[in-house]
C-alpha cells in the first residue's frame, strides 16, 4: 500500500497552508515515506519537523536525507502521549487497507469511534492525527476513496465532524498516481482544522 505522492501535488497544499495565513512551526508526518512532504514543507519556514517511517530500509535512508529532522524510524502509534495537542500542522498520504493498529488508549477506549478506528490504519491515522494538533491546527490527509465512500466509516466522520472543522475535501483524479507511483487509485484529499469547542456542524460537514 505505499503509493509515493507527485511532489507537485504537496507542494501546492503546502504553498496553500502559508498563504492562507496557516502558522507552521512544528510540522509531523506520520507515514513519511521518502519524505516528499518533508521537502516541501521545509522550503515554507517549519522550524520543527517530526517523521515516522515504519519501513527500516526507508526510514534509514530518510535520516539520511533529512538529518537536521526529527525522524523516528517506528509506526505512528508509538508517539508519545505527551505530544498531543502541540502540533500546528499533520500532513501526509497515509496508509490504508483493513490493517488493525495496536493502541491500547484506542483498543480499550469507551469512545465507540476510536475502537473502531483502530480495526482499519486510514481511520485511525485520522482519528490519532487530529489528536496531535493543537487548537486552530490543520490535518491535511491524502486518503483512499473508502475512508468517505464506506457507510461503516460514518461514525469515523461524525466523531471527527465533533471536535474539526471541514475546510476542504476534493476527490482526486484516479490517474494522479499513474506516473509517479505506476498505479490508478481513487484518492481524496481531506483538509480538517481543529476546533474541540464547535457547537454545531454545517450543512457541508453533515453532508461529509
């Protein structure tokens, strides 16, 4: 499932960001992979960036190109707790599939949404990424068409219609990954900004 993103694609979502007046200090990508949004995000200013590759192989040659960088060679689910709400900026093309992720604060959790989430690694990078950003920060993900397509993934958008913002979604073409990852697949690019005391939702976010 690691499909590597056109590089033209994350630099318009990060030049984007800067120019809607998005502050981004401290930038982390969870499923980094060759780190083409470390790159591009580092030409926009970010004082601190933090990468998780789970990958050895690909996350060695990472620490490699990016050494002034925060590179953790493991799977998102190790960041510490201490790092929630701290981060301005989550941006990745993260993984997908009916993959489980161990993470007992999930798996053991009372909230319905993040025991779910934990069954499939695309709902629960959502879920985790929007715990990792402070007040006012942006998750921008590029994601499989099942993460809005699935019925059974509703109580995955509602819980994060709850506590985000919907500033953008756009379904990609299905040929955007064809030249540079030699594969067609349906993707969206979802771009959510957090917001833990909203009282009501759009007409926009009950539709998504």
């Amino acid at each position: 499932t690691a499909f590597y993103t056109p590089p033209l694609v994350i630099d318009a979502i990060a030049t984007t960001l800067k120019e809607n007046g998005v502050s981004i200090q401290k930038l982390l990508e969870p499923s980094a992979g060759i780190g083409s949004f470390i790159q591009s995000f580092a030409n926009k200013d970010v004082s601190q960036v933090t990468a998780y590759e789970k990958d050895l192989l690909t996350g060695k040659i990472l620490k490699q190109l990016y050494p002034d960088n925060r590179i953790r060679i493991s799977g998102f689910e190790e960041i510490p707790e201490k790092e929630k709400n701290s981060y301005d900026v989550v941006a990745s093309n993260i993984p997908f599939g009916d993959t489980s992720v161990f993470d007992l604060s999930y798996s053991r959790s009372r909230d319905t949404a993040k025991v779910q989430a934990a069954r499939s690694i695309h709902n629960y990078f959502f879920m985790k990424g929007t715990d990792m950003l402070r007040e006012g920060g942006v998750l921008a993900f590029i994601t499989s068409q099942g993460v809005l397509n699935s019925p059974k993934n509703e109580p995955i958008r509602r819980a994060l219609m709850q506590d985000n913002n919907l500033v953008s979604v756009v379904r990609l073409p299905n040929d955007l990954f064809a030249d540079y990852a030699g594969t067609e697949v349906g993707s969206d690019l979802i771009i959510l900004q957090k917001n833990s005391a909203k009282q009501s939702l759009t007409e926009m976010e009950e539709l998504f």
